[in-house]
C-alpha cells in the first residue's frame, strides 16, 4: 500500500515520464526545430526523404503535438483540422468520400471533422459557421445545391474550399468530380444493345448538380439510340428508397410496362430492386443503377451498375484542398500569387460501367 510523507506526496511513487518534444524529435532526427515544426504542420519546404526521418523519430519517440498551444504560438493560426460536409454520413458514398479525405490527411497528421447536411440549405449554412467558428484550416464540400451562392465566398468563409460531386451554383472553384452524363449515357447504350427500347428512369433532386446531368444524360442517350421518352415513366425529386419502391411498384402494375429501369443514384436502385423482386419481376424486367453499393453483386440478379470511385474522390479533393492551403502560406510570404488571382481547377475521377446480370435480362413482353 502506498503511504503519503506529511507533504501529501507519495514516498515511493514513480515520476510522471516527460513527454517528448520537438527538441527530442529534432535531435533523434538530426535535423533543426524549424524543421521538425514544418513537418508536423504539413508546411511546404522539406525534402520527402527528410520529412521521413522526421516523422520515423516522432514516432519512435511517440511524439504528439500540442496543437492548442501550437496554435497559440504560430503566426498561421493553423489548427491541424479540416472539415468535410457531405449530404449524409450515413450513406454509402459519403463514407467513401469520407476515407478518402482521412487517407489523405492521414498523411499529414492533420485530423478531418465530418458533418451532414441531409442537402438542406439552411443547415449547409449552420454547418459552414460551425467549421469556421473552430477554425478548420479548410473545407471540402459537398454543396446542397441551395441558391444562395454568397455561402462560398472564400474571403467570408477565411479558409480554403474544395467542393466535391457537385459544384455550387454560381461560384467559380475548384471541384472534384464524377462524369455522371457520360457514364449514363454509357449505361443507356449498354441497355440498347441488349434490345430494350422501353426505359424507366428514377432521378435524384432535380435541383442538384448531379442529378440534373444524369437526367440530361438520360435523354441524350435514348435520343441519340432513336428510342422515345415517356414522361410517366421518368419520375425525379426521389430522395429515398421507399419513394422509389412506390413508384417502381406503380409503373409495373400498369398494362404498358417499362422492360428495363435506370436508377440513377444507389439508394433509389435498391428501392426499385425491392420493388421488382416484391412481384417476382427481378428477374424479367432489367435493371441499371448508378453508384455501386454493398452487396449488389450478391443479389439474385447482381445488379448491374455506374461504378464511381468515391474514395479517390475525396483523396483527390484533400490533396487539391493542401495544395491551395500550401499556396497561401506562400501568398502571405510573398511566394506566389494571392488566392483570388488562381484559376480554379476541376479534376474529374471518371466512372465506369459494372456489367453484372439485371442488364442482360432480354426485353419481353411480362406475363400478367
């Protein structure tokens, strides 16, 4: 049992071990503190191979930095966070996007804060004033597509913005993106070449980037094949799967049926699957979604999709993110030219077609 002297210490009580510095780190390393400090701050202006010894001996010495002192210290005022704003957190894509970012901070030692923003305008803004209330170094974002494009000024907003999947309306900046009119485009000719020229289409909010070049793609698709729209068989402003089951449940119970369905995002496929296979017609009526999601090679049939990538979505939009961040500091040093002079930048990451069998089910006239 531990006793207490008079003084209220313990007698035999072992010292606290001392944390390790950046002046442990330097020295393991051989290198200066400035060094080490650029390191830790994912700041530009070390070798690779330098930086790698650095970050050996910081993990030898299992170095962490004290980012709230630091932050005191440093002119920069950098905070070692980022933030990323998606639709939903909880949706497959998102999570994507989301280890994508971390795969990229991960790198820099520089920690992501995630938040929703279910595509609503009012709590897009309520989540933006969030990130710069804690000062978040940068921002990569997935717009709600409100009309309010004010929200992005970066000289407002005082960080650095990537936006990703979709650009805002009415800002010019740098995006990270898919090409979701090609890649339905692709999906629709895949359908026409397996003879079907009655094509359902279910769209996302028609007011969102992504959804809106999907329907375009849509119709330039089945204009270009000569196959003719039917307006009751294209049905946008879906946001959930239920909402597609219903209404996949309503164009197969009509005596003109669609023989193929084009899902153009992953929730709304999986509403229709549930639907077709609900009336044993999953195997006579063909299916293509955009967006892969868990399991769709697994059903019965795998479901045949629009493959994007999301994750190297989110790692390319991270990278574009240090690389402005990068150039400010070298703007505030006279290294370069000032924010607002940059050109932006989109990179597109292109999707690719997934042939699974609910595309090869022939078209045919179904048994009522």
């Amino acid at each position: 049992m531990t006793t207490l002297s008079d003084h209220g210490s313990a007698s035999n009580a072992r010292p606290r071990p001392r944390r390790s510095t950046m002046r442990d780190v330097a020295a393991l390393a051989g290198v200066s503190l400035k060094t080490v400090s650029r390191v830790v701050n994912a700041e530009t202006g070390v070798s690779p191979g330098l930086a790698a010894r650095v970050r050996k001996a910081a993990e030898q010495l299992d170095y962490r930095p004290d980012f709230t002192a630091s932050n005191l210290r440093r002119a920069d005022r950098r905070t070692g966070t980022i933030g990323l704003m998606v639709e939903d957190v909880g949706n497959e894509f998102s999570a994507t996007v989301h280890a994508g970012v971390e795969d990229a901070a991960n790198e820099r030692g520089v920690a992501v804060l995630t938040a929703s923003t279910a595509d609503d305008p009012d709590r897009e803004r309520d989540v933006v004033r969030a990130f710069s209330s804690r000062r978040v170094d940068g921002l990569v974002a997935v717009p709600s597509g409100g009309d309010d494009s004010s929200l992005w000024i970066e000289r407002d907003i005082g960080v650095p913005l990537v936006f990703v999947d979709r650009a805002p309306r009415g800002v010019v900046a740098d995006c990270v993106l898919t090409n979701n009119r090609e890649g339905t485009q692709e999906a629709i000719a895949h359908l026409a070449t397996q003879g079907h020229r009655k094509i359902a289409f279910l769209g996302g909010v028609s007011r969102l980037e992504t959804a809106q070049d999907r329907y375009e793609g849509f119709i330039d698709a089945m204009s270009n094949a000569g196959m003719a729209t039917r307006p009751e068989w294209m049905v946008r402003d879906l946001r959930n799967p239920q909402q597609a089951r219903d209404v996949v449940s309503r164009l197969l119970a009509g005596a003109d049926r669609p023989t193929a369905i084009f899902a153009a995002q992953n929730l709304l496929c999986m509403g229709a699957f549930r639907a077709m296979s609900e009336v044993n017609l999953h195997r006579s009526v063909a299916l293509v979604g955009f967006d892969d999601f868990a399991l769709a090679d697994m059903l019965d049939p795998a479901v045949t999709v629009v493959a994007q990538d999301p994750r190297e979505i989110g790692y390319r939009a991270a990278e574009l993110l240090f690389q402005r961040m990068a150039d400010d500091v070298q703007a505030a040093h006279g290294e370069g030219q000032p924010a607002p002079s940059r050109d932006s930048r989109t990179h597109v990451v292109p999707s690719h077609l997934v042939v699974r069998a609910s595309s090869l089910i022939p078209p045919r006239e179904l048994a009522r």
